[in-house]
C-alpha cells in the first residue's frame, strides 16, 4: 500500500496552527488511512509550488539587532522551496495568515517589483550607500528564481549603481549570475557565501530538499573563487549530535574550493519549528532526537530556542563555548578567516531611474 502523504521533495507537509488566527483547520489523518485503505493505488498528491504576488511598495528591510552584522537588507522573496525543517524564517509566515509548515514551502511571496523599487531606493538624495544583505531571511535564490529572475534583476540594478551587495545562499543558482557578480566584485562590491550544513548528499538532501548538493555548493564556491568573487563558508545551522561532527572537514573542503571565511549559526527553533523539526527527527533520525534535542538544550540554557540578543546565534554556556573554540580552531587549521574582503561604497554612483550610462 502505498502511502497517502507524498512528502517528497519536502521538509515537512505538516500544517501546524498560525499563532495569531483564531481558527485553524486540521487533516484528518484518519480519512486519509480509510482511502487508503479501501483504494491501495491512491496516493495523495504532493503539495505544489504556487507563487503569490507581493505588491509591497519598498523592498529595503533595516536592522537593529545588535547581534547580526548588516544594517539593511533585501529580501526578494517570502518563504523558501529549498525546504529546511530547521528553518527559523519559517514564523514569518505566519504573518501573511499562512502557516509554518508546509505553506513556508509552497505559498511563496514573490516581490515582482522588487528591481524597480531598488532602483528607485538607491536614486534617493537622502540614500546613504552601505552593504546590503541578501538573502537576509530566505534564500534569493531558491528555485523559483530560475524562472522569475528577481534576484538577478535587483543585481543588474545594483551593478549600474555600483553598489556592495553580500549574498548567502544554499543554491548554485547564483552561478547563472557570475558575470555581474564579477563585475560588482571589481569594484569591491560583491561577496557571497555557501551555506553547507553537511558533507553527506543523503543527509542534505532530507535537510534540505531543494537545495542544491554539497558538491554543487563547493564547486560553487570554486568558481565564485576563480571569477575573483570573495567567498565564503557558513556552516548554519550546526546541529549537535547530526551534523557537528562534520565541521572540520566541512571547512577544510570549503577552504580548498577557494572560501575565505567560515562562520556558524547554531540551530534555532522558535515557535511552530520546534515541533516541525521534532517531526523531521521521527521520520529522518527516530533512534537519535533524544541525544539531539538534550544536546541542543545544554546550548540553549535547557531550552530549544532562545530569542536573546548574543546568544541566539551561538548559544550560551560552557558547551557553546566550547563550540566557538573548536570551530576556531577548526577554521585556522583550514587556512580560513585569516583575511576577509571588506565591501566598499568608495565605487558608489547615483543615477536616475533609467538613465542610460553615458561613459
């Protein structure tokens, strides 16, 4: 008997209560084991992608955490196809009245406008040039970015501004843009970093569904590389007792392909995500989401998330102290963060929406 949920291609199909709506609508699992049952060929369709306009009128995001290391960021997208259980963007959902599960994955938010609106943004008098981050809370380029080129269109803007732009990204998608990174890049404008949770192809690909391969993401950064775009490596999220364990050779092979820097997040779950991973856990790792979850919580003061400025991303207490320093020494040891790119404004130019280049 086939079975009636096809998660494939998914990090999870689970659809759980949007904290902030009244109501909520819950599958019945039952009905779906009766057909099922009576019907040994049915099989429940998997979810589709279905993109959904966004008619947002700016399209620059800033920041006042005190934690993370940009002012202003530019999200092109809401929701993400790669997939990842683990993701922390997967609350933000809830305030478009979608849920964290599975709507994270397939309703997602495309900013069509998103060039136009930058390029307008930058021509201000009153716009001080500084880096931009992109990718900021999903990924700017997840799959849908082949067909809608968002991201790339927001890029060409930035390159006739010459304005810095740093990219994270889990897709190799990014290659498709080379030569205007390149060009950015000449000006020191441009860096990207490859997020790799875990060296494993069958791993990654239940972490990370639609994302591209671990191969894919180093070959990536090889070529990022030889096209003189700084790179890097971010290893996010680490989680202890699945993928902790790979982090020296994560950066040692991150380092060969051509990375400058490595840096790591440690896994968050706030709200719905921690019983959306919990989930993962039973389906992917059974045997191990005790020994995951006790772990995590030895990083996050016996809890599973913390939202606290300063040890949200790292962690808290002797066992993430421990970690930092064992990813610093795992970074020195592969050659990385002995010198990294600093994105420059000094190439800044303004020019008016649609003014053609003169020289």
């Amino acid at each position: 008997m086939k079975n009636h949920v096809n998660d494939r291609g998914r990090g999870t199909v689970t659809t759980p209560a949007n904290r902030f709506e009244a109501t909520h609508v819950e599958d019945d699992a039952g009905a779906w084991e009766e057909i099922a049952r009576t019907d040994p060929d049915y099989e429940k369709a998997r979810p589709a992608t279905i993109p959904v306009s966004d008619d947002t009128r700016s399209i620059l995001t800033q920041n006042r955490s005190p934690d993370i290391g940009f002012e202003t960021s530019l999200n092109p997208y809401r929701g993400c196809e790669h997939g990842c259980s683990y993701c922390y963007a997967r609350p933000y959902h809830e305030y478009l009245g979608y849920n964290a599960g599975i709507d994270f994955e397939t309703r997602i938010v495309a900013k069509e406008r998103a060039p136009e609106l930058l390029e307008w943004e930058l021509a201000r008098k009153s716009w001080t040039p500084r880096p931009l981050a992109c990718s900021g809370v999903t990924d700017c380029y997840q799959p849908m970015e082949r067909e809608l080129r968002i991201t790339r269109g927001c890029l060409e803007v930035l390159r006739e501004f010459r304005h810095p732009v740093g990219i994270v990204t889990k897709n190799a998608l990014v290659l498709r843009d080379l030569e205007i990174l390149a060009g950015l890049a000449s000006h020191r404008c441009a860096k990207v970093v490859l997020s790799i949770t875990s060296l494993d192809p069958e791993l990654a690909g239940k972490l990370e569904p639609r994302a591209s391969r671990p191969q894919a993401r180093l070959e990536a950064l090889r070529t990022l590389a030889e096209a003189g775009i700084p790179c890097g490596v971010s290893v996010a999220p680490v989680i202890p007792g699945l993928n902790d364990h790979e982090i020296p050779a994560i950066l040692t092979a991150a380092a060969e392909h051509g990375a400058e820097t490595a840096s790591y997040t440690v896994l968050r779950l706030p709200h719905a995500v921690k019983d959306i991973f919990a989930d993962w856990l039973d389906r992917h790792a059974p045997g191990e989401k005790d020994k995951i979850l006790g772990r995590l919580r030895t990083l996050r003061g016996g809890r599973l998330g913390s939202g606290a400025f300063g040890e949200r991303l790292t962690g808290s207490g002797p066992d993430a102290e421990r970690l930092r320093q064992w990813f610093a020494i795992a970074a020195r040891r592969s050659g990385l963060n002995r010198r990294s790119t600093t994105l420059s404004t000094a190439a800044f130019r303004r020019r008016l929406p649609g003014q053609p280049e003169l020289f």
